[in-house]
C-alpha cells in the first residue's frame, strides 16, 4: 500500500513537473543570447515602436504595461506610460513597472543594467524584412500566438499589392529615399530598399555603402535621380544644399515629402510594411514621371 501511494504520489509529481516544464518559453535574440521565460509573459514594456507595434498587431496590446516616447501606434498605446527612448531608457521606470520581459533594440542602451535588476531582455532589431518577418514569428512564440506566419503572409501579399498596382515603365525611375537629418540614405540593404526593389524602381544608393549610410550632398547631385522620398521633419532647406536645383527631381517637382504619421510607417519594419508599400507606390505614381 505505503509502495503504491509512494508511486501516485511520484506520477504526480513527476505530471505537474513536466506541465510546468511545458510552459517554460526559450527563444534566441538578435545578440545570439538564449533567453528563458518561465511563461507567456503579461506584462511586456517595449523599447522600439515596430515591437510595440508588432505585439499589437499580434492582438497582444493589452500585455503592454509602458513603451518609449516614440510608439505611438496604434492610438491605444500613446496612454501608457512612456520610458525614455533606446538611446536614453529611464531605468527606474521600467524597474518600476515589473515587466515579466523588456523588448527592447539590439542598439538599446541600459540593456545590462535591466538585466542586472533581474528583469528578462529580448533583443530583436529588424533591419530588412526577413528580420521583420523573423521577429513577427519570435514574438508569435513568445506570446503564444499560433497564427503569426499568417499575418506576416497577409502583410507580404499587401506589399504584392501595391507592386502590381504600377505600371512597367516605374522600372525606369532613379529614386533617391532620405531617410533622416544629416543625409541618412536608404540602402538596397534595408527594408526599405526591399520596398523599393520590390516596387520595381531603382535606388541610387549602391549595395556596398550599407543599409542606411550617411550620403555626401555631391553624391546625390551625380546620381541626378528622377525622383526624391523624404519626410517632412527633414524638407526644409532642400534646394539650398549645394548643386541640388539642378537635380532632375527638384526641377521637374518629383519630390514626394511624406508627413509625420506616414514616415513613421515608412520608417518601421513591422507590421505596417504594406501600408509603406502603398505610401510608396502612390508617390511613384503622382510624382514619378520620365
């Protein structure tokens, strides 16, 4: 008797270990560290708005308990708390906020200093739209949702979409995207040039400077390109740079300048990316004349 009461009392033991076992989540981030999360995690605070806007997309929004200063989508998320920024992460807040994890850029300052607190950081930075797609399925893990791959394919037909929507001749066009202050470019190598690649016009940056290089005035003036993408926060002044009025865009008004919102899909690879195809097919298409 005492020998079969020793071996229930054992299965059980052994059933609930291996339940709990069986909740355990174990992911790799983008710094190549395995990170283990007891559970699902319920209480998420985000360091990067494409992660705040992918855990929302992943109908997880209610999970977020604080975001940095620039997640502001979808509108939800701009009552949250706000802590900091990833270069400038406000430590004590976030501490103070008991997240089960911290989502946060490879790039993120303060990463080490929450860990040393104890709290849990993934590291995910997407740069081109394999790694939005990657991190769309991490996040699906991490959260439990079965069906993340489904709404990457919805998200990749739309940019289809918006490819299918241009005419032949868009081939033809010679786009130059800037992406930020300072002559920041969009590389072939960033999603953003994906976009660009897979709408079928031809970026003037060249593969070899890297994904968002820093581009010397002059050498926007010798690619002459025949079309201009830039946000608004950084128009002004655009035809005082040196030689620039005499580039085909700025002469013929083929410059595209994308307010505040709409360069903040543009400019976040995630799950908006259709959206910014869209954003950028209409632009080639009222701007892109040859």
């Amino acid at each position: 008797m005492t020998r079969l009461l020793f071996s229930l009392a054992l299965g059980l033991w052994l059933a609930f270990s291996g339940a709990a076992q069986a909740t355990e989540i174990r992911v790799t981030d983008d710094r190549g560290i395995s990170v283990t999360l007891p559970r699902s995690p319920q209480r998420i605070v985000s360091l990067l708005p494409s992660l705040t806007e992918t855990v929302c997309e992943l109908g997880q929004c209610h999970r977020l308990v604080g975001v940095d200063r620039y997640s502001n989508h979808p509108a939800s998320v701009r009552a949250l708390p706000q802590t900091g920024g990833g270069v400038d992460p406000n430590i004590e807040a976030i501490v103070a906020l008991r997240p089960d994890v911290v989502l946060a850029a490879t790039s993120s300052r303060g990463v080490q200093r929450l860990e040393s607190f104890g709290l849990k950081v993934l590291a995910l930075e997407p740069r081109t739209s394999r790694d939005a797609q990657r991190v769309m399925g991490v996040l699906g893990q991490v959260l439990e949702v079965p069906d993340a791959q489904r709404i990457w394919r919805a998200i990749d037909a739309g940019v289809s979409a918006a490819a299918q929507s241009l005419p032949p001749s868009a081939r033809s066009l010679r786009v130059y995207y800037e992406v930020s202050n300072g002559g920041y470019a969009a590389g072939p190598q960033s999603f953003i040039g994906e976009l660009m690649d897979r709408l079928g016009v031809q970026n003037i940056i060249t593969p070899e400077l890297g994904p968002f290089p820093r581009i010397n005035p002059e050498y926007v003036v010798r690619a002459n390109p025949d079309l201009i993408m830039i946000g608004k926060r950084n128009v002004a002044g655009l035809e005082q740079r040196p030689g620039w009025r005499g580039i085909r865009a700025l002469r013929e008004d083929s410059v595209c300048v994308f307010t505040a919102d709409e360069s903040d899909v543009l400019v976040r690879p995630g799950p908006r990316m259709a959206e910014a195809a869209r954003l950028m097919a209409k632009c080639i298409t009222d701007k892109g004349r040859k």
